[in-house]
C-alpha cells in the first residue's frame, strides 16, 4: 500500500513530485503560522556568495524583530508569482528597500505585507555559515549588519594573505 | 516498533504538523524543534490516503472511518479496514497523528 509516499524533498524535484514557488510559499506562511521556521533549499545565484545555489537556508517568522539594513529576507515578488531571498539596503516605515547582493537591478520598495520572513540559517555542505543571530541582539549582530557589504571583500583579501603565508611557511620548512 | 490500535480508538493530527490541501495534494510537513524542513521531512498523501486522512478529525473512531468509507466507496469494509489500519499505523509511527481521547460524559 503505497499511501505515503515519503519524503519529497526540495522545493525543485523528489521522486517526480515538484513544489512551485506559489506552493513553497504557502507552505512557509502554514509554518509560521504556528511560530515555527521553514528550512528548505535555495535555488540560484542572486545572494552570491552570502547564500550560494544549493545552500540550505531557514527562514524565521519575523514576530518582534523589525527588519533592518543588512538582513535578509524571503519575499514575495509584489508583481510576478515569485519568491525571492535578497537583502534589505533601507527601510522606511513598512516598506523596505531590498536587492540581491549579485543582483544588478534592485527589486525595490517592497511592503510589509509581502515578507515572508527572515533568514535565520544558512547551511553549506552539511555544515552552517557564520550568520547573525537576530533572535538574540548583541553589539557584535549589530557591528557585522552595519558593515555587511565589506565582508565578502574582506574575505577574498584574507583568504589570499591566509594562502600566501601558507605557502611561505611551506616554503621555509622545504628550505 | 509494532503500533497496536483497536476500533475504538480515536485519531487525530499532531499538534505538531502542518498539513495544507494544495493543487489537489495533502502535504504534511512535522515540525521538529520549531522547524518545518522541506529537505528532510515532507509527505504527500495518495487518493485513498488523502480520503481517510479526512476523516481523521479527533472525534471519529476507526470503526466509524471504516464504516463511513464503506458507505462512500465500492469496497468491501475488509479492505477498507485494512487500508485504514495500515495508514493510521504508519502515521503514528511517524508521529503525524495521535490517539485523542474521547470526551467524557
């Protein structure tokens, strides 16, 4: 008797079965409803390198946190049956100014009543990214929110001084 | 581990799952520690699934299910039977539905 035919997966593909955005939204909002989060995984290249295709991500009911520059959020795209996770860069009362930071074009002011939520996790190859708590305020969410659009440069440039003093120290002990 | 029910038993969804009827599909999706996760715990309903989920209300029992279902379909209520004990098994196994208790009085 084949009645429940298991896990489905992604929102993409699972044994024939696919979810459409209009679906997975659904589902989120049913989620949040009882005050519980949504993990699934995100599709596409918009949030390079921050959430990267394939990443699994969280996306929290918003409840008392009140978005701000440098979060990033699950929206409904207000004129196509769409869901987008991009970065909100200002906010102005409900409405919130939001792009995706390998974007071009800005997905613009975007109401209240389209959010989603929040995303709270993001997890590559099993393990979880670095990613400001929201939930639990400190000095540090704040710090890392008010100089987001740096730390993707930051990172290449301390990847590189990382692999050349790597490789001095490789070429000191051969010497 | 084997789950044993009885007719009179009353079934109902966990307080703990999400379920939404959407483009003619049940979709069930358990929250685990406040989390409904697409990637691990996702389950659709078949036909015959989807009709005796239906049913599963909290206030029915299986012999009131079985006997409903007799009535609507063109089966014999021994295979209705074992349809339904099989899915209420298997749901409970996976804690999708719990035994409810029936009112008193």
């Amino acid at each position: 008797m084949d009645i429940i035919q298991g896990a489905i997966g992604t929102a993409s593909e699972h044994d024939g079965i696919s979810l459409s955005a209009p679906v997975v939204m659904e589902l989120i909002e049913a989620v949040h409803e009882k005050g519980a989060s949504f993990r699934f995984q995100a599709k596409g290249y918009s949030m390079t390198p921050a959430i990267r295709d394939g990443d699994i991500i969280t996306v929290s009911p918003l409840k008392e946190i009140m978005p701000r520059r440098g979060d990033v959020l699950a929206f409904r795209h207000p004129e196509r049956p769409q869901m987008l996770v991009h970065r909100v860069l200002h906010t102005q009362g409900r409405k919130y100014f939001i792009m995706g930071d390998n974007c071009s074009e800005v997905d613009g002011w975007i109401p209240a009543e389209n959010i989603l939520g929040l995303i709270s996790k993001v997890e590559r190859r099993g393990r979880p990214r670095f990613w400001p708590n929201r939930s639990a305020p400190s000095s540090w969410v704040n710090f890392y929110l008010l100089l987001y659009p740096l730390w993707p440069p930051l990172r290449r440039v301390l990847v590189r001084v990382w692999r050349r003093l790597r490789s001095f120290v490789s070429r000191r002990r051969q010497s | 581990m084997e789950i044993r029910i009885t007719l009179n038993e009353v079934f109902g969804p966990s307080e703990d799952v999400v379920t939404r009827k959407i483009e003619g599909e049940t979709i069930i999706i358990p929250l685990v520690a406040g989390i409904g996760d697409l990637e691990d715990d996702l389950y659709t309903l078949n036909e015959t699934g989807q009709a005796i989920w239906e049913k599963l209300d909290g206030e029915k029992s299986i012999q009131t299910i079985v006997d409903e279902l007799s009535a609507e379909y063109e089966a014999s209520a021994e295979e209705i039977l074992e349809d339904v004990v099989g899915i209420i098994k298997e749901l409970a196994r996976r804690r999708i539905i719990q035994e409810k208790s029936l009112p008193t009085g």
